[in-house]
C-alpha cells in the first residue's frame, strides 16, 4: 500500500532504502547503495555533504518564490 521512504546515496546519487549499510556524520544518517560507496563516503565525508549542499541550495534558488 505506501512504499518504503527513499533515501538517496550521497555518493552515486542512487536511490536506496533504508538500510545497514549507513553512516552517521555530524547528527545525519546517509545510506548507501553498496560497501563501496559506503567505504568512499568514510575516506571523505565532507566532499559528498558539501555537494549534498551545495545541490540543495540550487533546486531552492532556481525558483521563485512567491510573497
């Protein structure tokens, strides 16, 4: 009936449920497709949670808002 909240691997951008293989960085928890992924977000965090931002801060400023 209601499907599984989606997550999305900060690394590769899939989406993902979630699952055991997370991270908790800085009060987050990010969930990954693979090991893999997991393991390069671990050798460099802030190089996917300043993109993760960074991306962010477009989708919201490429629209206008109204009021």
């Amino acid at each position: 009936m209601f499907g599984k909240k989606k997550f999305t691997d900060p690394v590769c951008k899939m989406a993902v449920e979630k699952n055991s293989l997370s991270i908790i960085y800085e009060g987050t928890t990010y969930y990954f497709c693979s090991e893999d992924c997991r393991r390069e977000f671990e050798r460099n965090p802030e190089k996917y949670v300043e993109k993760e931002a960074a991306e962010e801060k477009h989708r919201h400023s490429s629209h206008s808002h109204c009021c």
